[in-house]
C-alpha cells in the first residue's frame, strides 16, 4: 500500500491514465485542506503578485490571465481538456457570458464532484451562465467530437499529464474548424540543449542532465518534463502556427515556493490533524519533506531559467 502511494507520488515508472486519474484522487483531499478554502475547486499554481498570501486568489489570477490570452472574447464553442473540477471554466463563463464550454476530464470523479458541487448549487442568477457548460468524461487521446466542430481546445496546466502531446495535438486538429485555436497553459523545462532530431543520444543526454539538475524534482514532479523547444516542434509538426508566447514562471513558481514556506507550519498542523492513525502521519512526514524540498529546488531552478511556465496560443494552419 505504502510502495503503491511513493510509486504514484514519484515519476520512477512510466505512469499510466488510470495512476493519474488515481494519484489526483488521492492528493486533491490534502492540497484542498492544505489550501483551507472550502469554496476552492481550482487545481493550478496560480499566478502570484509577489510574496502574495492568497493562494485562491492566485488561482483565479491565472485563470483570468489564461482567458485574456486565450481571446476568449472572439471565440464561441471551446474544450477545456483537463477541466478538473470545472471551477477556471464557471469563472471563464461568468466573464465571457457568450462561451459554450464543454468540461473534458479523464476524472469522472473530479466531474462528478463539479456536478454536485459546483454548478447545480449556483444561485437562479448564477445558473443561467451555467447552463451552457457540458461535462465530459474521456481522455485526451480520444476527444469524443465531430470533425470541424470546436472553435478552440484549450489545455489549462493538464497537457503535461496527457499520455502523449503529439497525439493530443493531432486529434485536436480534425476537431477544430478551419483556422480554429489551440491553447496551452503548461509548466516546461528549459535544458538550453541544442537539439537535433536525428541524433538519438539527445534524448538519454536530456533526461541526464534533468535528473542532475532537478535532484528531487525529477521525482516528485509526476507529470512528463517537457521541454520548451519540444513543445513548440511539436505544434508546428502537428499544423498549427504559433501566435503567441508567453513565459509566466516568474510569477509561479518563486512567489508559490514561499507561499509554501511561509505558511508550512500551519499547512502541516491542518494535515496532520486530518489523519486519524500513526502510520498516516508517518508516511505525511515522508512525503511533506519531499514537497517542501521539492518547493525549495523549484524556486531555485525558476529562478536560474531551467523552469517555466508557458502560455501558447498556435492557430490551425489550414494550408497544410
Ligand atoms: C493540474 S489539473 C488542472 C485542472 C484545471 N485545469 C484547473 O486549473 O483547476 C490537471 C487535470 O488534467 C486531468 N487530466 C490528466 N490527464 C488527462 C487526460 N489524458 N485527459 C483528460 N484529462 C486529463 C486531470 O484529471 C486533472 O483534472
């Protein structure tokens, strides 16, 4: 049991669908009463204004900033792959009344839960901005939508989870109309490798030097590492054009890590007070260290340029 939760929480073996659908279930409870706002459903880093102590806040912050960057003003019928549990897509709605959003998610619990708690409870007033927003239970790979339909796909912080980017990228562009947008929000690493296709040792000298650089991070970061240079081949490969670029990690991960030290001990306190046995709050012991650890390393690798977060919108080339 105990191997089982360390396997999920570190990237030591290659992870499937069902462990992320698992690893989410199992860590959504502590990072939701870590964050202590009961009213809270988002599950992104946030967009921090320096040394800000409002972790919701910052959530929300990001989501607005994702909208604007999405143009969400000149767009009708979205995808939100990766919805989790619907919270940036009800705030997207309340912002941008026009959109008809339709909530993917591998999760069904994660649906289930937006269902019962975060769009039926909307007030009489609140619901009529709901009533255009669909949940989905399906994965990535597998987009159950006609061809031509969709105005925009975008993937808010869930792209590094799916099995495989190129195929989401693929899919997406059969369910996009002509000239239909594509739009990432999504932590990256930065090697600064000079990478060349054809040279098959890039890829076991890449995933050295990350394990040398990111120590800790490697491990207990469980999504893939992808990098900036990756991403942006593989929305050219796939017939998209890059519109715009934008890399935030300034004002993730530096301001969250002291988020997170800053507040550690109350953090802890309201965990270990939500676990009933002794072999609970070992194992909290464990895995706490790791996270602070890992937050320490990843405000160290934000700040030296080895990771980011990004924000891409690439437009369907029709001409391919
Ligand atoms: C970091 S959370 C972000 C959730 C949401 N965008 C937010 O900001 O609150 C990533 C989400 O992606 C979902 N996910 C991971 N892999 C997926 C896949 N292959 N297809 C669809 N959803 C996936 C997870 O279930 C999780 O809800």
């Amino acid at each position: 049991m105990i191997f089982y939760s360390v396997k999920l929480n570190l990237w030591i073996f290659k992870q499937t669908e069902r462990d992320i659908i698992k690893l989410y279930n199992s860590l959504t409870p502590y990072v939701r009463t870590a964050v202590n706002d009961s009213n809270d459903y988002m599950l992104n880093f946030g967009y921090w204004i320096k040394n800000s102590n409002d972790a919701v806040n910052a959530q929300h912050e990001l989501s607005a900033i994702f909208g604007k960057f999405a143009r969400f003003n000149t767009v009708e019928m979205i995808a939100d792959v990766g919805s989790g549990f619907s919270a940036p897509a009800v705030q997207w709605r309340s912002e941008y009344p026009h959109l008809k959003i339709f909530c993917v998610d591998i999760n069904y619990m994660e649906l289930n839960t937006a269902r019962k708690k975060i769009i039926s409870p909307l007030s009489p007033s609140s619901l009529a901005a709901c009533d255009r927003i669909s949940l989905i239970n399906a994965s990535s790979a597998m987009l159950p939508f006609g061809n031509d339909k969709l105005d925009m796909i975008v993937a808010f912080e869930s792209a590094q989870h799916f099995q495989s980017i190129d195929n989401f990228l693929e899919v997406s562009r059969s369910i996009l109309k002509p000239g239909g947008l594509i739009v990432l929000a999504i932590p990256v690493v930065d090697l600064k490798l000079s990478d060349n296709a054809d040279n098959q040792n890039v890829g076991i000298v890449k995933k050295l030097k990350l394990m040398k650089k990111f120590g800790i991070l490697y491990f207990s970061w469980a999504s893939h590492h992808y990098d900036i240079d990756t991403i942006s081949r593989s929305i050219t490969n796939h017939g998209y054009k890059t519109e715009e670029f934008q890399r935030i990690g300034h004002h993730v991960y530096e301001p969250l890590s002291n988020y997170y030290v800053r507040n550690r001990k109350n953090i802890r306190r309201r965990l270990i007070d939500s676990f009933a046995s002794y072999k609970q709050r070992m194992y909290f012991e464990f895995v706490e260290y790791m996270v602070y650890r890992s937050a320490l390393k990843m405000k160290d690798l934000s700040m030296n340029g080895s990771l980011d977060y990004v924000l891409i919108r690439a437009r369907k080339d029709d001409l391919r």
